[in-house]
C-alpha cells in the first residue's frame, strides 16, 4: 500500500513557491504527494518534475473541479465541450509530470445549483468521462471520480451511485476515489461502501471526520482497512487535511483543525502506518 499526504495540509494554493512540501513529504517517509490542480494555470509542470526527480517521490493530482463553463452535465452543449477540453488538459498537465492518476469532483460542476439530476446529467457525464477516459489512456492514466456530500454535488455522493456511473462509463482506467470525511456523511457503512469498490478503487482519501489528524474522531478505521484487507486493495491512500485558515472557499475550514501541518503529518502517518501494519497492507 502506499501512502501519501494531500499538499493542502500545509497550502491553500499550490504553485511554485510550495515545491518544498514535495521534499516534506519525502523527509517523512511518505511514497507520494498530493498536488492540486484547483488553480491550472498556477500549476507548473516543469518545475513539479524536475523537484519531484531531484526528492524521489511520487506524485499525483487531485482536487479538479468543474465550474459553470466547465459542466459536463450543462443544457448547453458549448459549456460540455469545455468541460472535456478543460479535463484533457488536466490529463496532460499529469502526464507532464510523469503521473499515472488524476481525480476530483470531475463528473459535474461542483456546487451546481440544487435540482434533482436528470437521466441527461448522468448520460452527458458518462459521455464526457469515456471521451476523457480514452483520450488518457494513451498515457495510462486512470482518472478518479470522487464521491463528494450533497452539499457540493447532486450527481455522486455514494460509493454506489459511483459504481453505477463507471458502468455507464465502461472503461477499466476510469475508477473511483473515496474520501472518508464525504463517506461519514452519506455512507450507512464505511464497511459496506468500501467493499462495494472492490476491483475499481484508484485512490482513497483517508480523513477524520471533521478532516482533522487521522485517528482522532469517529470514523470507523477497523471497518474501512477490514474492507480494504478483503479486497486485496494494495494502491493509493492518502491523508487530506487542512491546518491552514485562508479565506480560501475551496477547503471550506474556519478553525484550526491541527496545531501545524507538520503535526498533522507526523501524528496521522503514525496511526496510519500502524493500521497498515495491523492488517498487513
């Protein structure tokens, strides 16, 4: 199993001012970063590989989200062509600094305005997603569709609606990502929903409920590693949590939810590795 850390522990915004967290990461005996691609045009490939090279770790992007123009699931069949240009571009951005995995909320646009989805909004979505799927195939990349709470999607909030949207996708390169602070709000089981993704799980975000230090609050950590354990599941998790309060709306954190960064790190990698080790991933 490898482990990793979402970039947000330590930045609101990535750009090339943070490139240092790769080496954090890296000092922490971490396999991966996390990098968001919230802001493209901030992100810098070149300089992402030539420090991830110079560290030694791995990496992989994260946090895309649709906006209006960029709906995949739009009435307007303008804003759906942007949405599956915007997502190639992420595809390239990734495959830039030599990625094999992208994911986010990239099925609809996030926080669309409320309204029950329609037979068309999952059409369009598969649509737009088997267009974006084969196009980063030719990479060998696999994208992540992430699951997220009902009040920043109306399209996925569950494990199972994922499962349904990826057979209405039909391709093995195109998975799903869970998040456990997403699941304890929409899940009846962490359990449960984990075993359901068994064979098409690319990516797990592993949060506390309150997206604080792993192992601190109510989520049901022996049920999500039994699940993993059963599905011979030996991929990506990663730990997404937020210590910095900006003002920037995206992580949605107003109080301190960690001392620092760093202690976010070293106390949720202990406890993380230690479940790793209890059911031997």
């Amino acid at each position: 199993m490898q482990l990793g850390i979402h970039a947000y522990a330590w930045c609101s915004e990535w750009s090339n001012k943070t490139l240092n967290i790769l080496d954090t990461a890296k000092e922490e005996g971490l396999d991966f970063l996390e990098i968001p691609l919230m802001k493209l045009e901030d992100f810098d490939p070149k300089a992402v590989l030539k420090r991830k090279k110079e560290v030694g770790i791995d990496v992989v992007t994260s946090n895309v989200l649709l906006a209006d123009e960029h709906d995949i699931t739009s009435d307007n069949p303008a804003h759906r062509r942007s949405g599956i240009e915007y997502l190639k571009r992420c595809v390239d951005a990734t495959a830039a600094v030599e990625s094999d995995c992208f994911s986010g909320v990239i099925y609809s646009q996030y926080c669309k305005a409320t309204k029950l989805p329609t037979q068309n909004d999952w059409e369009w979505s598969a649509e737009a997603l088997r267009e974006v799927g084969e196009y980063a195939r030719q990479f060998g990349m696999t994208i992540g569709l992430e699951p997220v709470t009902r009040y920043e999607s109306n399209l996925l909030n569950t494990c199972e609606q994922t499962m349904r949207l990826l057979d209405m996708v039909g391709l093995d390169n195109v998975q799903a990502h869970l998040d456990t602070y997403h699941m304890n709000v929409e899940e009846k089981s962490f359990y449960e929903a984990t075993k359901l993704a068994k064979g098409r799980l690319c990516h797990y975000h592993f949060c506390e409920n309150d997206r604080g230090i792993p192992g601190s609050g109510h989520v049901d950590w022996d049920g999500i590693f039994r699940a993993l354990k059963e599905n011979d599941y030996h991929g990506r998790v990663g730990m997404e949590g937020f210590s910095d309060i900006t003002d920037n709306m995206s992580t949605w954190v107003w109080r301190k939810l960690a001392p620092s960064g760093d202690v976010f790190l070293r106390e949720g990698v202990k406890f993380l590795k230690a479940m790793i080790a209890k059911y031997d991933l």
